[in-house]
C-alpha cells in the first residue's frame, strides 16, 4: 500500500504502523510519554518507544506502549496535557502528519497543545506578529 502526497509525486511504502515524534518548535523538545493518567512531558529528542507516536483515527497514541492503546489527552483548558487509554483519549485535530509538517495539534475540548514554562499544556493559541501568526510554542513539527 503507498500514501501519495498531495502533490502526487511523491510516494512512500506504508507499513503496518507509521511512528513518529512530535517536536516543538519553539524548544526543538519531543513530546514523551509518561504513563497513563500522567503529564506528556517535552524532553530531549532520543529513539526511545517513550517518544513515538502513531495515529489512531485522529488520536495520537504512544508506539512504545503495548498495542498502542496509551495516548495524548487533555485535562480541560489551560491544564497540563496527560496520557490516556484510548477509549478515554479525545480525538485531536492537526493539518498533517506527513513528515517535516509543521502542525497545530489539540482538541476541541480544551484548545491547542502549547509549551507554556516548558510544560506541555492546553489552552488557548498565542499569536505573535500582531496576531497574524501562531508562536512557535504552540506549532509542533512531524518527523519519521
């Protein structure tokens, strides 16, 4: 099976389970997995199964984790963001997780994912450049 770009030309194999990270990009920091019901924390990039993610119809969920059923979730707005079992874990929205995407991800329950003090919350977006561009605390970049 191959996933085609929207460009169409270029293709890439698709296997059983497409793991990524999730890094910040105003802290170059990846999203890690802590335990369920626990703070996602944003540490320093390294190839661990506690920092790569996969997508399970629109939620996020930690690849490390036995069947894949530990996930991003929220805990209401400007709250931290937790791990959660996936039937507990909200749907997020993004607009992409092609690789090198740069993406806004949250829910609509509790609003962006953001790094706020260096902590991983949710909550309203911040704009900068008068409100014409979201801050690099709240855009997350997508890589294979």
């Amino acid at each position: 099976m191959y996933l085609t770009t929207p460009e169409g030309s270029n293709t890439q194999r698709l296997t059983k389970h497409l793991k990524f990270q999730i890094v910040n990009k105003g802290t170059g920091k990846c999203l890690e997995w802590n335990g369920v019901n626990k703070k996602i924390t944003q540490e320093k990039c390294k190839a661990k199964p506690d920092q790569w993610w996969e997508n399970m119809t629109a939620k996020l969920c930690n690849y490390g984790s036995s069947r894949s059923d530990w996930c991003l979730g929220d805990d209401g707005k400007e709250e931290p963001v937790y791990g959660r079992h996936l039937a507990d874990a909200p749907q997020l929205f993004f607009s992409s997780l092609q690789n090198h995407a740069q993406t806004t991800l949250g829910t609509l329950h509790c609003g962006y994912f953001k790094v706020v003090s260096g902590k991983v919350m949710c909550g309203k977006r911040i704009l900068i450049n008068h409100g014409h561009s979201y801050s690099p605390a709240m855009m997350w970049v997508i890589k294979y």
